[in-house]
C-alpha cells in the first residue's frame, strides 16, 4: 500500500511540475503555486506511509540535535578564521615554490637554463 501511496505523491509531483510548464501563459505566481501546491499534496501523501513517517521523526530527533550543539562563540569563530586564513596563504606560499622549483628542474633538464 505504502509503494501505491508513493506512487500517486511523485504523479503529484509531475502533475505541479507539469502544470508549471502548462500554465506558461500565465502569471509567475499561478505557475510557481502550480509546482508548491504539487509539493505540498505529494508531501501530505507521502507523510501517511511508513517511509514519511520514519523520516517526520528523524527529522524531529534532528532538530532536538542541533539543539544540544554548543556554538562557538564571535572570538572563537573570527580565531578560527584567522587560522584558516593563515593556513591557506603558508600552503599557497609552500605550493608556489614547489612549482617554481619543478619548472626549474624541467627547464635544467630540457636545456633551457635561464
């Protein structure tokens, strides 16, 4: 029954998108309705079967999850920040003379010194 349910929330689906292609001679408004108003009854459908109701709750113990994350605070973000900054302008910095170094090595080995 759950594979039925599934199947008529994705025709609900198409059926929005189909609409929003449809209704071209209307306004923006009408045609984007079309395709969230196709959302939300594929949505609504899906929410009755077992796959939308197990996903509803890990959505909900999600949400509690994210909850109990400690933030960092202004000063540890803008540490943080400086430290990516700086992290990435030593690799820069290291990459370039690699480079440099090897279109030496090549130009050495190809008889082009200079």
């Amino acid at each position: 029954m759950d594979k039925i349910k599934l199947g008529f929330a994705l025709l609900l689906l198409i059926a929005g998108i189909a609409g929003f292609y449809y209704l071209s001679d209307s306004a923006m408004v009408i045609r984007v309705i079309s395709v969230l108003g196709g959302l939300v009854l594929a949505t609504v459908v899906v929410s009755f079967t077992t796959q939308g109701k197990q996903f509803y709750a890990f959505s909900r113990e999600s949400w509690e999850e994210t909850k109990k994350v400690v933030w960092p605070n202004r000063k540890e973000t803008v540490q943080t920040t400086g430290i990516v900054f700086a992290f990435v302008l030593v690799m820069a910095m290291f990459l370039w003379m690699i480079d440099a170094g090897l279109l030496l090595a090549v130009k050495y080995l190809m008889g082009q010194e200079g």
